[in-house]
C-alpha cells in the first residue's frame, strides 16, 4: 500500500469567535484501493479535545471515527458507517459523556463533564461534532450551578414563579450579551 499526504493545514482557526479552537487537518489518499483519509485534531487552548478520521471512496463516507478527548485523556468515541452507529466510553475515567437527540433522533450535541460541571461541549451537524466556543461552556455552567430551592418555589403561585424565571432569563441574558 503506498500512501501519500497531499493537504496539511496547520494552527487554522476553526472559529472566528472563539479563537482558542484550532483544527489541524490532514488527508491522506491510497492509490490502490482510492481511499481518502481525513483526519482532524481540534484543539481548546492547545488540548485536545476532538479527533476525528474519516474514510471516503468516490466521494461518499465509508466510515467516521470522532474520538473525544478531555485534558490528554481519552473519554470516549462515536463511530458511523452507512448502517450501523455507536458509541464507546473508556473505563475508569473520572468524566461521564452525554448525547443529545432532536426529535427525530438526529445527533444534536455531545458533552463531557463531571457530577459538578460541564468540561467540554460539542455541536453536531450530519453527524460531525464540533467544539463550541468557551462562552457557551460557561454558559451552560451558569445554568448548572444556579441553585433551585423547593421550598420557596412551592410556595409561590404559578404566576410568581413565571415573574422570577423571567426574571432570572433576563439577567442572564443581560450578563452573557444576549439579545
């Protein structure tokens, strides 16, 4: 088999707003069985985060491998061919991995975390993850970490509790800049 590299791109940002995502790409081809190899390392402030490899022939997938990583160590990966998908965790690992559907079971999004917070976010398109940008991480922790006591709100009335929730959406759009 002989292979040769024909792309390398290196340190290109991935993400105009979040300049701490890069992605390094490279393709490779095999002559005899006209494969493409794609391989894609995307890095968060120089760890890596996502790798994915993907293997194509005249121009149609055969095969995605998207192994997702969390400070150096290897949390898990998702891989799809045209009929089958699934998804793998590493044992003994101190992080947990959660998938979200849309409601026609595509793949929405990907997070690693812990009991405590959310570590690392990705988006998914067509089945291709990709990390999201620090502020949405801090985000969706703000959310975790927003204590809910259920004394206080058995005690309000449906329209109380509607009043604080608007509330609470409207400093927190306040404080992230959202419109």
């Amino acid at each position: 088999m002989r292979t040769f590299i024909f792309l390398i791109l290196s340190c290109v940002s991935a993400f105009s707003g979040d300049t701490g995502i890069q992605v390094v790409t490279t393709v490779k081809t095999n002559v005899e069985t006209a494969n493409i190899y794609t391989t894609e390392v995307c890095t968060r402030d120089g760890q890596t985060n996502l790798v994915r490899i993907t293997m194509t022939k005249a121009g149609v997938v055969q095969i995605r491998i998207q192994k997702f990583y969390h400070s150096g160590v290897l949390v898990g990966d998702y891989t799809a061919s045209k009929y089958s998908s699934g998804f793998s965790t590493e044992a003994g690992i101190p992080y947990s991995v959660s998938f979200e559907f849309s409601h026609s079971n595509d793949l929405r999004s990907a997070v690693i975390g812990t009991k405590d917070s959310i570590l690392d976010i990705f988006s998914c398109t067509n089945g291709v993850f990709y990390p999201v940008e620090a502020i949405r991480i801090q985000q969706a922790n703000d959310l975790l970490g927003r204590d809910i006591d259920a004394e206080h709100v058995r005690k309000l009335s449906p329209a109380e509790f509607i009043k604080e929730q608007e509330e609470w959406v409207r400093k927190y759009k306040e404080k992230y800049n959202i419109p």
